[in-house]
C-alpha cells in the first residue's frame, strides 16, 4: 500500500517523458506538471497518454497540471494563458489528475482590489468549466514581486486577498496551492495560517524559507541586503512535520511537490542532491515509509 500523502517534485509539462525516467527511481511518488505563460506546442493528449504509461509502470500518480502566467491579459507573453487554462481543464482528466493549478493574473500595474473584478470575470467562467468536469483550481501563492497595490502577475499572495477572491467566487472548487516560503518572504507565519486555511488548501508546494532576523533587525527589508532566501525543505526554518500533522488532521489527501530551482546553496550540479535530500527529509516527517498494522 502507498501512505496517503504523497511527495513529489515539478517538472515541466513539455519535459516531463523526459525527464520523469531519469529521476522517478530516487523514490518520487507524484508530479506537478508545469508550463509557464503556455502550453505552447505540446500535444497534451499524447504527453497524457505516454505520462499514464510511466506511472503505471513507476507507481507514481500526477497531482496536477499548472499554468503559470497571467491570464487577466492578453500581453507581454501572456497571449495564450487564458487559453491554456482552458487546455488544461479540457485534457487534465486524461493525466488522471482532477487539478488544475497556476496564478489568478492581475491587472498589471493595479491594485489587488481594482484586479478583483476582472479576476472575477475569468475565474468565475473557469470554475464553472473546472466543474463541470470535476476538477479543482488551486491558486499558487506567490507574490512574483508584487504587492497589494501594484504587481504583473498574481493577487492571490496574502490571507486579505484569499479572503475577497473567495467572496467574489464562492466557488467550493478553487483553492490554494500553498508553501510556506510566500509566506515567510512577507514575514507572516505560516503556521497558524495553514491551520487556518486548511479546508482551502488543494495542494502543497514543498518549498522552505530561511529568513535571516539579524539582518531584519539591523537593516530592515528596504536596504541592500536580502533577508530572506526561498529554500528545499530540509534546508530552511519550518518545521514540515508541523505541517504534515496539520494537514493530515484536517484530513489531507493531496501530495507536497518539491518546487526546486530556487536554493542559493543547493543549485546548478547540486540541484536533484538537494531535490533528493528534501524527498527523504519529507518522507521522513510524514512518519517514514508506510507500514501496515497487523491484522
């Protein structure tokens, strides 16, 4: 049997029969597939259908497929974004996966309330679409160097503004793909947060922060120097067995998938050590491996 709370790393949906043969076998039991700005010219049909034959060969399930770019415009690369949402909700189920994840958009240059409506708009129309083929949408919570009243790709960044998406859409299907490194960058404590949110949460980035307090004592976050560096888990300041506990008190079934690429120490030809150091280090706080109780 397979715990019930999978972990897994991203990979990118126009790679990913690629790139899943060569790094399933370090133990990885799920994978977020990404695109960014567009699904571009991948056959989705044909990646599904040779993605279903991997996994039924590895064991391995996809937790979603994700599009990350704006689709609130049509500009600046992000011509094709709403129409891959549509892609994906359309072909997610032959992935065997009922999620479908990526940024909420914002109106570029406005504030998080003047994006509202016409986040509203779009995702009311897409909820809609996402439903009626069961499917959820889940929000990622990353604030692509935005801030509430300014920014170019997300609203979906802060506990305020989860609170007014919810409430324009009131929709039972879209959530948050949340991580606590987001969080941690805005100095907010993830912790309290997630017991909070859970019931919003669809699925985990595994995705840390280490934040450095000297320095924010010393030189706030406007100076020079950074405070704050996104980390793999294993590598940062959260305790994910906290996490785990509270996800799987609320009842959690989704996967935590390893959003790397971001370590400033465990990069470049150290990148899958760290991935693989995180993999283990998470299967470690949900308990280790599965063990059956006797019969």
């Amino acid at each position: 049997m397979q715990d019930t709370l999978r972990i897994g790393t991203l990979v990118g949906g126009g790679d990913a029969v690629r790139v899943i043969p060569q790094i399933v076998g370090h133990g990885f039991e799920s994978f977020s597939l990404t695109f960014w700005q567009t699904t571009g010219e991948t056959d989705l049909a044909e990646t599904a259908k040779r993605v279903r034959e991997l996994a039924v060969q590895y064991n391995f399930v996809i937790s979603s497929v994700g599009i990350f770019g704006n689709p609130l415009t049509n500009a600046n690369g992000n011509e094709d974004t709403l129409a891959s949402w549509e892609r994906l909700i359309d072909t997610a189920h032959l992935f065997g996966t009922d999620m479908v994840s990526g940024f909420t958009g914002r109106l570029p240059g406005q504030s998080i309330d003047d994006s509202l409506p016409k986040f509203a708009e779009v995702f009311g129309e897409l909820s809609k679409k996402a439903a009626d083929r069961g499917l959820r949408i889940a929000f990622e919570n990353c604030s692509m160097g935005g801030n509430w009243q300014s920014g170019d790709w997300n609203i979906a960044h802060n506990p305020q503004a989860w609170e007014k998406m919810f409430n324009v859409v009131p929709a039972d299907n879209l959530g948050l793909e949340w991580e606590p490194c987001h969080q941690m960058v805005a100095l907010i404590d993830p912790i309290p947060q997630l017991r909070k949110w859970t019931d919003k949460v669809f699925h985990v980035h595994g995705k840390d922060a280490t934040i450095a307090w000297d320095i924010v004592k010393e030189y706030g976050i406007h100076g020079s120097k950074e405070y704050v560096w996104h980390r793999t888990p294993g590598f940062g300041d959260t305790n994910w067995a906290d996490i785990i506990t509270i996800l799987r008190q609320a009842g959690y079934k989704g996967t935590i998938d390893i959003e790397g690429w971001h370590d400033p120490v465990y990069k470049d030809e150290l990148e899958m050590t760290g991935q693989v150091h995180a993999l283990n280090y998470l299967k470690h706080c949900r308990g280790g491996s599965f063990v059956p109780n006797p019969t």
